[in-house]
C-alpha cells in the first residue's frame, strides 16, 4: 500500500530540527510547492564532488528563498495540502497576479 502525496502540493517537511515552510512558487504559469526529488551530491563549479562515496537519492526546497537540500534519508515526514486547498492557493495567486 502506498500513501500518495502529491509533490506540488507540499507544504511543511520534517527534519531532525523541527518542521519548514515550504515556499510555492510559480512554474509553467502554476503555482506549486518547491518541493522536489533529484540525485544528491555536492558540487564545486556546478561539477560533482567525488569523495568515494556514490550520488544519493536526495530531496529539495526553499524555505524563505533559500534551497534547503539533502539525503532522502534525512526525510522524516512531509506535510501536503489538499486537492482544494491547494486550489484555492492557486485560485488566490491567479486573482492577485491579475490585479497586479
């Protein structure tokens, strides 16, 4: 059994130090969350860094404009906002981009 999240509607993550904001932003003209999935790995030059040690599995977001990233491993829960909640967030972003 799985339990489905869906990743643009994330919200809050968990980490060892305590829950983050996730922040939304706009990506092919939807608002969504920042979370994401990738492969892990420190980086110098935009070239990996090798230290003997393979590419994780890892995760991603920002949290006040600030990428916070790290090993799936270090994931102990997400927080997700409903279908409709997650509708109204972007109902509210495309109302409000309209007015601007």
């Amino acid at each position: 059994m799985a339990f489905p999240v869906e990743m643009t509607n994330v919200t809050g993550v968990l980490l060892a130090d305590g829950w983050h904001v996730v922040d939304w932003a706009v990506e092919g003209g939807e608002l969504v969350s920042t979370f994401a999935f990738a492969r892990f790995a420190f980086t110098s030059g935009g070239e990996a860094v090798q230290d003997g040690r393979s590419v994780v599995a890892g995760f991603s977001f920002c949290e006040n404009r600030e990428l916070i990233a790290g090993p799936l491993s270090s994931l102990l829960a997400v927080r997700s906002a409903t279908a409709e909640q997650a509708e109204v967030r972007r109902a509210r972003s495309r109302e409000s981009a309209a007015v601007s």
